[in-house]
C-alpha cells in the first residue's frame, strides 16, 4: 500500500482532518532531509529570488527551509489553523506570504511562478485538475516538484510486523498481513505518467532518500494522531488503537521504535 495514493472516494474527507489540530501536527510530523533541498535547487532552481508557489503547505515544513534558501513563496493552504501556524512559522521571511484556499479554484496570479512545489500534498489535490492548474501557475520552463514520502521497510521490522495486530482488531479496514513495502518495490511511476498524459509537461527527473527517526512511545503516539486514517476512526477505536499501540512499544521494544522513511522527488518541467 502506498502512503500517498488515497482512495478518491475518501480524498475530500481525509485531507480535512489536518486542520483538526494543526498544533499537534507542527509538534509530531518530521521535517525533510536536506539533501531535499540541495536537489530542489538543481533541478527546479530555488535558489535566491526564484518564485515558488507551495501547493499544500500545511504548517510550513518545507516552506521554512525554502525560504531560508531566499526563495519568494506564495503558500498556498487549504486549513485555516494550518495556515495560521504557517504564519508564525514563517514570520521571520518577508518574502512569503500564505494563503488560506483550495489550489484547486484558487485565482491564479498574473505573473507566473518558476516553480510550483508539493511537499508530501500533491496527492491530496484533485487529479482531474491538479496537472494543468500546476502548469498553468507556471512560466514557459517552470518546473512542477512534487515530494512523496513513503513508509518502507527498515527501522523496527519486528515491531512494525507485530503492530498489524492492533490494526486488524481496531481497524477492520486493515488488510491482513500488511507490510511496509521494500523502498525499491514502491514504484512512482505513475506520476510520470500522469504528467505525460496532461501534455503540459516534459519528462520527470526523479531523485530518491531513505533515512530513519527513532521515537519514545509518547512521540510515536503522537505521530499516529496526525495521521489522517487514523483520525478518522471512530473515537473509541482509535483510543484503543493507540493504547494496543503503546503496550507494544513499552512491553515489547523499551519504549522506543525506529521508522525508515523514502523521500522522493519529482521533477518535470513545463513545454
């Protein structure tokens, strides 16, 4: 299963319930490598005064250190209370400014962006539209960088093995035996194609991190409540979740598990 391919009956929904608290989601959700950034400026140019239109930008996780490489960033972020953290996050950079709308009937701005960039948010925008508002927000060149991040195997195997009992006794959803994938068996391939398809755009560069976070049981815990399948749970099952969850960390693996992320970035530029 793919972390960033939601169901598109349940897209709609699930994008909602990160505005539910947006601290929580700023406190628990890991930032980007910085290999990210090096490779977003030489392949998409955001270097000093490149004009960036951030699709998704939740509370600003990649838009702090964007700005911090001078780029001039319109954020574009659909929750009110995710923006508002974005505000304060970025209230250092004069050069940003971050707007509460939906990309997809947001009014484009005259002057065109050199580059239009999604970090871990593409996924969530409607693709009948997102390819040609992206292209269409971007000058003759621009470049469309889209970030996916992916649970793959690695870190704590063992726990992530065991944990799918609590997920199949709380979460009837849960397919049984389910698995982090191998980082070389996720294949993205799809996102080159769709852009293809749009005929906006040349071919995709793509670039490829694994790297690990260790966790307490409390911010792993935390973790999970940012994680829009698991709010949307029913209230009861989700506290039941965790608490099987944490039982497992505390008893099993001294209160501490290890979680290997693939980052991915995709390039292409406009014809």
């Amino acid at each position: 299963m793919r972390d960033d391919t939601p169901h598109e009956t349940r897209r709609v929904r699930l994008s909602r319930t990160f505005d539910e608290d947006a601290e929580l989601y700023d406190r628990a959700r890991p930032g980007y490598p910085p290999e990210l950034f090096d490779a977003l400026h030489a392949l998409a140019g955001t270097g000093p005064g490149c004009r960036v239109l951030e699709v998704g930008a939740g509370t600003g996780k990649a838009t702090v250190p964007l700005a911090a490489r001078g780029c001039r960033i319109t954020a574009v972020e659909l929750g009110a209370d995710m923006a508002a953290v974005a505000r304060r996050n970025l209230a250092a950079y004069e050069a940003v400014e971050v707007v509460t709308a939906d990309f997809e009937t947001w009014p484009l701005p005259g002057d065109p962006f050199d580059a239009v960039v999604a970090a871990t948010a593409f996924h969530w925008i409607d693709p009948a539209v997102r390819m040609t508002r992206a292209a269409d927000a971007l000058r003759p060149g621009g470049a469309l960088a889209v970030v996916s991040t992916q649970h793959v195997a690695g870190g704590s195997e063992e726990f992530f093995a065991e944990v799918q009992r609590c997920y199949e006794r709380f979460d009837p959803a849960t397919p049984p035996g389910l698995r982090p994938p191998a980082a070389d068996d996720v294949d993205t391939s799809d996102h080159a194609a769709e852009a293809a398809r749009s005929g906006r755009f040349g071919p995709v560069e793509c670039r490829r991190w694994q790297w690990e976070l260790t966790y307490t049981t409390e911010e792993y815990l935390r973790l999970l409540r940012t994680y829009s399948n698991h709010r949307a749970l029913p209230p009861e099952a989700l506290a039941g979740l965790l608490s099987c969850v944490a039982a497992l960390i505390d008893g099993r693996h001294a209160g501490r598990v290890t979680k290997r992320h693939l980052t991915e970035l995709r390039v292409s530029r406009t014809l």
